[in-house]
C-alpha cells in the first residue's frame, strides 16, 4: 500500500493517540480504512476507546441523503446504542449540550479539493465550537483527490461567506484537511487543542488513484475520482438552472438543457483549445432535481489529462456561452440555496459578484482566468507554512 490514511495509521497504532479520554466522532461513509472497514466500527470494536457520540455532515455518516441541501435528523444508532448528532440541520456546528461528555472530537472526513464541498465548513465549525467548549480535536487527514498542487478560481470575498464558503481560500484550494485546519485555527485565531494524524507516503503530486486506496463516495453525487476533477467548475452549475447531471450516473461531467444544442456548444469548447479534456455532445434525462423526466442537451467533459485539465475556466467558458447563445432559456437560480436566503447561489458559489458580472458582460474566460492568478498566488503564499506534505 503506497499511502496510509490518519485512520490507518491511528488503527495500525493500536489508537495509541485516543488514550483514556472520551471521543466525538465526525465521520461519513468514506471514512473507511485500506480495508474498506468503517471508522466507526473501528473505534466501537477498539478495546480502551470509550465512544461517546457520533457526528455526521450533509448526506449523514452514511450518506443516506441522496440529493443536496437534504437536512436530516439525529437519532441513536441502533448498532452501538449512540447518539447521532446531524451537522447538517436544525444545527451546523455542534453545540455545546453535543460536546458535554466527550473530551475530543476527533474529524475523519474525505474532502474533494473544491471550496464549496461542504465537509470542510463542518470541519471549520467544529473546531469554532471545540475551542469555546474546551474541547480537543483531532483530525484523521486523507490526501486531496486532486493532488495538492494547482489552484484554481476565484478566492472567496468573506463578504460572500455561505456554507459554500466561509474562509478565504480559492474554488480549487490544494490542501488537505489537517492543512486547512491548521490555516483555519490561525486565520480565526481559535484557541483549540488541534491534533493531526498525517497521511503517509502522500506527495503534492498525487492524485487519489496514485495512492492505492479505495474510493468510496464521499457524497452520493461524487461517484468517481473523475468527478472530482470536473466538480470545481462544475459545482458552478448549481448557481444557473442548467441540469449539472444530478439524477444522471456521471453527475458534473454531465450537463445541459432542453433548450440547448448539444452539438453547437461540444463544437464550441471544443474550438477553445482548452487543456486535458474532450467534450462529447450528449442527451440525457434526469430522473430528479433539475429537468427531472425531460431531455436535455449537452456536453460530456472527457477529463483527459488531469494534470493540465482546468475545471473552472472550463465551465466558466461552457456557462459563458450557454447563457450568450440561449438567452431565453439561461436563468440564474434564485435564493434560497445552502442556509443563503438574499445572495444570489452563483454569487456564494463564485465567492463574490465578479464572476458573474464578468460572464454577463462577455469578458473572455481566458481573461477571467488571467485575473484570478494574482489572489491565487497570495493564497499560495499565505498557506505555503500550513503544508504539511511535499512532493
């Protein structure tokens, strides 16, 4: 096995690093092992470990949710007698009746490198109220499926912070967990007992197939490692009522309308030249959210160089042209979307009005791209002391 997860290697130490005290524990339902064994059974069948309760973000700890900004309720599990507590509900971050009987939370969460995958909010939130309770946390990191080095898009403007949102960092980010809590506890300067169980044998240049571990879907709308790479500036998608694939088997990598050609719009970014990807006109029907039980035309993204591959300016120059081409059809989503009741969902999404300002106007994505550089490089060099791993 080339690359041992901070679950692997706490298990592999026989959860020396638990000791006696009482554990939280935040998983979903790929926070498995190398063997494909679930954190939970892990820590419950563990002699020493006392768990004391269970933590689940949007989709819950085994990802029932299908559909996104599905809320669900706690319960107690029925296997170990636990509570279940929902992050993703009547609470987001936990409060402080959750935290009362455990003395550390300990975080074991796949993230999929893009800024709006909401983990790492629960994530954020969870050390927010681990550091007014007095409560420690651990973090069980896992490589970014992307690698961790390109960045992508747009930073967030914190005058857009959302659920998609809430710290500074760009569409594409190139960190792991354990990194962005440690950039998140110094950027909110929290005072919190923050422990990481590095990943090893991980490098920068990694991807996720490179590592040898099994995929699990993070969320139900993540089947691949191939929707990763696409999800960056496909989660754009969300922000207009174009179908971005949900009810479809390759969600993000397909997308379209009714309204549109197919044909005229692979044509078109096909034309551009853009890196590491081929565009297939395609029609599909969704069987839920947008369009369910219509056909819709449009393109397939045909990831085939992920090293060179640029999802946001790639979406950002398919959404371009869609709304360009069929005015009458192309409509930005309205609020609500994600706990935002007054932004616009493209606005949160792209971390600020400019990028929709700029596709409304006709600038060239090329050009949008361009002006992205220079915040990306000040992130770069901001969270160059809270990277862990090399390579």
């Amino acid at each position: 096995m080339k690359t041992m997860t901070g679950l692997d290697r706490l298990v592999a130490a026989d959860f020396a690093a638990i000791g006696n005290r009482k554990v939280g524990l935040l998983v979903h339902p790929a926070s498995v092992d190398a063997h494909l064994r679930h954190g939970l059974d892990l820590f419950h069948s563990a002699q020493n470990v006392q768990v004391k309760a269970l933590f689940g973000p949007q989709h819950g700890i085994l990802g029932q949710t299908q559909d996104n900004m599905i809320e669900w309720e706690g319960y107690r599990d029925t296997r170990t007698g636990l509570p279940v507590y929902s992050l993703y509900g009547e609470h987001r971050k936990p409060t402080p009746a959750m935290l009362a009987d455990i003395d550390v939370l300990v975080i074991d969460l796949q993230d999929v490198g893009a800024r709006y995958y909401t983990f790492i909010w629960t994530m954020l939130l969870c050390l927010e109220a681990c550091s007014e309770a007095g409560v420690a946390v651990m973090i069980l990191d896992r490589p970014n499926p992307l690698g961790g080095v390109m960045t992508e898009g747009n930073v967030l403007d914190t005058d857009f912070k959302s659920f998609v949102g809430l710290a500074p960092i760009p569409m594409r980010h190139a960190m792991t967990c354990g990194e962005l809590a440690q950039f998140f506890v110094h950027w909110r300067e929290l005072d919190v007992d923050l422990e990481i169980i590095w990943a090893e044998g991980w490098s920068r240049a990694d991807d996720f197939d490179a590592t040898g571990l099994p995929w699990v879907l993070p969320s139900p709308n993540m089947p691949t490692t191939d929707t990763a790479f696409v999800y960056p500036g496909g989660c754009l998608l969300e922000g207009t009522m174009l179908s971005e694939g949900r009810g479809t088997t390759r969600p993000f990598e397909l997308f379209g309308a009714p309204y549109v050609d197919g044909a005229l719009l692979a044509s078109y970014l096909t034309q551009l030249d853009l890196p590491g990807a081929l565009f297939r006109a395609v029609d599909f029907e969704p069987t839920f959210h947008k369009f369910a039980g219509q056909v819709c035309s449009g393109v397939q993204v045909h990831v085939t160089d992920r090293l060179s591959f640029e999802s946001v300016v790639t979406y950002t120059a398919a959404i371009a042209f869609i709304r360009q081409t069929w005015p009458e059809g192309f409509a930005w989503k309205e609020p609500p979307y994600e706990y935002e009741n007054i932004k616009r969902p493209i606005d949160i999404l792209a971390g600020g009005e400019s990028w929709r300002q700029d596709v409304e106007s006709g600038r060239h994505p090329l050009e949008m791209q361009a002006q992205w550089r220079s915040r990306l490089m000040s992130f770069n060099v901001l969270t160059e002391g809270f990277r862990h791993y090399g390579g």
